[in-house]
C-alpha cells in the first residue's frame, strides 16, 4: 500500500507562506545591533525584545478560540495584514522611547497569529500516518530562514543601513500575506471543530499528558531566545566568528536532518529523541560559552542546529498526536504561547545575567535549563504514560 503524499499543493503554498513570512521575522534577528548603535545595554535590548513575546502571550487566548470556532485561514490572513503594519513600522524607530516598545508588541500579536494558525493548518495537511516527518518538512520553511536571513542581514548591513533590513523583511511580509490569501481551510478540521465542543483553552493546557510537553518546549524556547536575542551582541562584543556563519551553519544542518532523516524519530521514538536533540542544544551552549575562534562558533552552531532539526518536529508532533482534533487549535495556540513566554523570560533573565556576570556563564545556564527541561519532560511523561496505562 502506497504511502498518502505529504507534498501537495496546498501543503505547498502554505509552506511557502511561511516561509517568507519568517525570513521576514529571521532578518530582524541583526536588530539588537540597532538597539546597540541606540545606546542600548544587553538587560534593556532584553526588555524591548521581549515585548514581542509579551505582545503574543496577551494574544494567543484569541488566537485559539478563533481557528477552532471558524477555522485557521481567518487569522492567518488577520495576521499577515496585522504583520506587514507592525514591519512598516520598525521604520519610524530613531530612539529608544515608547515607540520601539510598542513596535515590538504589535509585532509579538501579530506574529502569534500568522504563526500559531500557519503551523496548525500545516498539521491539518499532512496525513496521521507521516506526521512527524510532515511536520518537520513543514517547518524547514522556518529553518531555511534562519540562515537566509542571518546571511542577507549581514550582507545588506555591510552595503546599506538598518533601514534597508527593515524595506527587505517588509518586502518579504509583503509576499507572505500574498500567499496566505491562496490558502483554504482543511475540511475535516472544521467539520471537527464545529461538531463538537471545545473544552476551553485552559483545558487543553492543563491535559495531563500534554503537560511534559511544556516543560521541555519552555526550556527549549528560551534557549532559542537567548540566541536569538543575543548572538549579535556577543559577536559583537567578543570579535570573534559572524551572525551569518553561525547561523548557515545552524540552520544546514537541522535542513539537512529533517530532509534527509526526517523519518528517525518515528523510528526511534519521538521520546529517545526529544532526549538527544535537546542534549546537543546543550551541548552547542557550552561550546558557544568558550569559543575563542571562528571554528568554534561553527561547531556551536552545528550542535544547536542538529538539536533545534529534531526538537522542534517532536514537540509539535507531541502536541498534535495527543490533542484532540476539535481542541487542536487551542492546544497549538498554547504550544506557541509557551514559545513566546519562554522568549519573554529569555530576553530580561539572560540579559541580566550577562550584564551581571558575562557572556560564558550566561550561556552555560542557559544550557542547564536545557537539561532540566528535558529531564522534567522524561520524569513528568512516564509519571502518566504509568497513570494512563
């Protein structure tokens, strides 16, 4: 018996979107730089980058009612046009007062919106039997864009100024909000989410078997922050390797994997590799804590994204195998709100942390959190897989 297609057009069209919606979002990772030129301090770029996660925490209660009583389109769509203002706005930011706050936070709502509905339409298209390879296919739009736009923010810098970076992501939301009008609700998820009632939110956050789950993408999340948010000031600061290098590297080799061993964790068990792929996120932090040379940067890179190819498919597979169909837009809205609050608390903490004590012992805990998290993870899901039977 055939396997069903993972690469149909609709499957497509909504990976493009995300695509280019996110080499929109990835080509901001150079704007700490701007807030760096602004006079800005590590535990201030911190703060003012956080707002975008606080901008999409306050939202995603919204988000989740809405794709799961009249489906995903209609807020992908909101999203993107809500998305293309907040990018036209990074525009107008000359200083660090009020304005850049609320940029940020305009830019966290809107975002969790395009995002959490995107994803969650993604996981609609791709059959049951091959989600976790589909899911990650899906999610390398997002990967490529990690090193696209790391490279093309290094290369229009070098060339011509912050304000072209922000005419470039603007471009590319443009294009995003484009191609998300093509887009079309999956059937079965909305005769699903119409037939039958929702618990709520809280419900499906509280699910005891989706509740492991938390406590590793949390932990994983703000890793990702503390890139993210981060490696441009410590490039910066240390003069050693490039955003650009880093970053190519990371997101080659989680492309790579997910390509080309995107089928290893339904073979090896989505839990064994939670496990791996977060050890070697680790592992990446505490290279990055020592490097000294341009070499190793790139082998921190490669580690992080040998963890980030793996981790983040696995979580999301989890969230979607154990969520109800009806509540899955609920659940995903709450997998992206513990993405944006691990994003939240990553950007204060670790900045703080690195005004108060340095770059090296501010990465090592970062990669402690990464242990915890995925031993809480392992603890917490056999604790109910026991309960459950």
């Amino acid at each position: 018996m055939s396997q069903q297609p993972i690469l149909t057009r609709a499957f497509v069209l909504a990976a493009c979107a995300a695509l280019m919606l996110n080499l929109a979002n990835f080509l901001l990772v150079h704007f700490p730089g701007l807030l760096q030129q602004l006079g800005a301090e590590e535990s201030q770029i911190g703060r003012i980058m956080a707002m975008q996660a606080l901008g999409a925490i306050l939202a995603w209660p919204f988000v989740g009612r809405v794709m799961d009583s009249h489906g995903r389109r209609v807020v992908i769509v909101a999203g993107c046009v809500l998305y293309v203002v907040a990018i036209a706005l990074y525009l107008s930011i000359t200083s660090l007062g009020p304005m850049v706050y609320f940029v940020r936070f305009l830019d966290g709502v809107a975002s969790t919106m395009w995002y959490a509905a995107l994803f969650t339409l993604g996981a609609d298209l791709v059959p049951a039997s091959r989600r976790t390879e589909g899911l990650a296919i899906f999610g390398a739009a997002g990967l490529i864009t990690i090193g696209l736009g790391a490279q093309f923010g290094d290369a229009i810098l070098t060339y011509a100024g912050y304000r072209a970076l922000f005419l470039g992501s603007l471009g590319c939301a443009v294009v995003g909000l484009l191609l998300s009008l093509t887009l079309r609700d999956v059937s079965n998820a909305r005769a699903s989410a119409s037939g039958r009632p929702a618990r709520g939110l809280f419900a499906a956050a509280t699910q005891s078997n989706l509740q492991p789950i938390w406590y590793a993408a949390f932990a994983f999340f703000v890793a990702m922050g503390g890139l993210f948010f981060f490696l441009k000031t410590f490039v910066a600061t240390v003069n050693v390797g490039s955003v650009g290098g880093f970053f190519t590297a990371y997101a080659a080799i989680a492309l790579a994997l997910r390509l080309f061993l995107g089928w290893l964790p339904d073979r090896v068990g989505t839990r064994n590799m939670l496990g791996i792929a977060m050890t070697s996120y680790a592992l990446g932090f505490i290279v990055l804590a020592f490097a000294h040379t341009p070499l190793q940067i790139l082998v921190a890179g490669l580690l992080c994204g040998a963890g980030h190819g793996y981790t983040y498919p696995v979580l999301f597979s989890l969230v979607v195998e154990r969520a109800a169909l009806h509540e899955r837009g609920a659940a995903m809205a709450f997998y992206t709100a513990v993405d944006w609050l691990g994003l939240l608390v990553a950007g204060p903490a670790i900045g703080f942390t690195i005004v108060l004590t340095g770059y090296a012992v501010a990465f090592a805990s970062v990669a402690a959190v990464l242990v915890i998290g995925v031993a809480s993870f392992l603890s917490l899901d056999r604790s109910v897989r026991k309960l459950t039977g």
